[in-house]
C-alpha cells in the first residue's frame, strides 16, 4: 500500500500546479493515430473514403493512478465535393486525480508533387478542456488548504502539420499545442488559483514499406516526440501477411527508456480491422508494472463511384 501510495505521488506530481511537461498520450498504434499529431495526414489516403478508428489504452496495469487514454479518429477525403481531407479527433486522458479531453477538427490540403507525391498541409481546430477530482485523506483531521481542489477549465487548442506520402514511403512534420494555453480557474471556497500549462510537442515520423518479402511485406515506421524538455521515439516493424484469405500483421515496437511491445492485428471482413498490443514495461516502474494493454478497431467505407454518363448527338440515337 505505501509503494502504490508513493507512485501514485509521483504521477500527481506530474500532473499538479501550473506545470510545463510532456503532456500527450502515447499509444503503440501511433501508426492508426497519425491524424491526431498531425493533421496533414487527415483523408490522405483515402480517396472517396471514410474511416473510423477507436483505441483504447491502459497504461502500466495494477500501478494505481496509471494513465488510462481512450481515442476515437474519424476522418474522410470526399475530394469529389470538397478539395483536401477533413476528420474529426476525440482523446480523453486519465492520470491519478487528472482528467484531459481535447476535441479538434483537422482540414488537410493535399499538394501533388512529382509523378506518385502528395503533400498533405493540414491544421487542427479545437478545444482542450482540463481537470481534477482529488479526493485527498490527510492524516489529520485538519483540512490542509494547500492541497489542490476541484476544478475544471477549457481553452482553445491548435496543432500544425505537414506529411508527405509517396508510393512506398512518408515523412512527417507537425506541432500539437501551438497556443500553449493556460487552462486557469479561481476556486471560490479558495483563494487558490488553480492552472495548468500546456506545453507545445514537436513530432517527426516516416515509413517504410518493403515489398515482397516472405510472401508478405514489412512496414517499418518511426515516430519521434518531445517537448523541448522530453523526448522519447517509437521504433516499430510490422509483418504483413495473409491469414486464411484475409489480412493480418504482428510486429514489435521499441520505445526508449520505456517500453517493449508486440503487436497483432486481423481483418475479419474486408475494411474492417482489429489490434491488440502488449508493452513490458522496461523502466523504472518495471517491478511493479503488468505491462499496458490497448486495443485498436478500424473500419473504413468508401463511396462508389460516380456514375459515367455520355452524351450523344440526337441524331445518333
């Protein structure tokens, strides 16, 4: 009970007071949740088509207090009624007594370059709404009126991106939090003001799709985050494959300092995708951690096609 108390402290820590730290989700299927770090990729690669993406997180299970993310992606490029891709992202964020929602809608605008070459330029518009519920026991009877209380704040939020894709390969470039609001509060049965800082995140990622290999394919992709006072990188290499007729993948992801992942996923129905990982905690908390479980469901619908219609001459009727 004192070591849960203890850990419980330090991810309040993290989380308490007007702070500046590394304050997005982290997910082992980045490669599903590109759109939320950067909006250039909204609708990229999705000509006529809609998608819906779901992936829920439990972080460092059996340690109380651990962080517990659930997101939700829906994104679409109908290019034949609106130039540029368009989508919608949804994340909540639980850590000890904290509770982060942030709610953005992306636009991309897609740029041809060379024969095969896109680029996506894409901006996020929303909202991030903060707050916590803490639910102290002082050891005394004593109210102690330097405990943080209750209290709830929103304030605008911004992110930026660019993101190329060719045939085999993309690179990406993108900042979340551009407005680094600060979410403030009076607390009326206080004279504390309560706030919390968001900090502006740098990402950087690519991919790479090699062909032909055993019958399948490796995708190997990179993602690289900080905050100008954190960082950390995800490493991951999946093997693509056809399982009974339909497709499936496992893989393995390395994050620094943290965390080693195996991946699995399977297409049940045709556009329809599921995932499964499971992180061995590698650092600090490895001793008391059961490692993180996520999951990940997908399922895209694209229009058909537009109808072709000719014209003739009446005379050719």
């Amino acid at each position: 009970m004192l070591l849960k108390t203890k850990l419980l402290t330090i991810l309040l820590v993290a989380v308490i007071g007007s702070i500046q730290a590394q304050q997005d989700k982290l997910v082992t299927h980045f490669i599903f949740d590109k759109m939320s770090i950067n909006p250039g990729k909204t609708g990229l690669d999705l000509y006529n088509g809609i998608c819906a993406t779901s992936i829920y997180r439990n972080q460092w299970d059996k340690v109380n207090g651990a962080p517990n993310s659930a997101i939700l992606n829906i994104e679409s490029n109908l290019s034949r009624f609106l130039p540029g891709g368009i989508g919608i992202n949804f994340y909540h964020d639980a850590i000890g007594f904290s509770r982060q929602n942030n709610l953005l809608l992306n636009y991309s605008y897609p740029v041809r370059i060379g024969r095969t070459g896109v680029l996506g330029v894409g901006v996020g518009i929303g909202i991030m709404n903060y707050g916590m519920d803490p639910n102290w026991v002082p050891p005394t009877s004593v109210i102690d009126p330097t405990l943080p209380v209750g209290y709830a704040a929103t304030a605008l939020d911004a992110n930026f991106g660019l993101y190329f894709q060719a045939k085999d390969f993309y690179v990406g470039l993108s900042s979340t939090h551009l407005s680094e609001s600060e979410l403030t509060k009076s607390v009326a049965t206080t004279t504390i003001i309560q706030s919390y800082q968001s900090a502006r995140h740098y990402y950087l990622m690519g991919g790479y799709k090699f062909k032909d290999v055993a019958n399948g394919m490796i995708d190997a992709q990179m993602l690289v985050r900080t905050d100008l006072a954190q960082w950390s990188a995800d490493l991951t290499a999946r093997y693509l494959f056809k399982m009974g007729g339909k497709d499936a993948y496992g893989g393995l992801l390395v994050r620094t300092t943290d965390a080693v992942a195996v991946m699995l996923g399977y297409s049940p129905i045709s556009k329809f995708q599921i995932g499964y990982s499971y992180d061995i905690t590698i650092n600090k908390l490895a001793s008391v951690s059961r490692g993180s479980h996520e999951m990940m469901v997908k399922y895209c619908y694209f229009l058909p096609p537009p109808p072709k219609t000719k014209a003739r001459h009446p005379r050719m009727l």
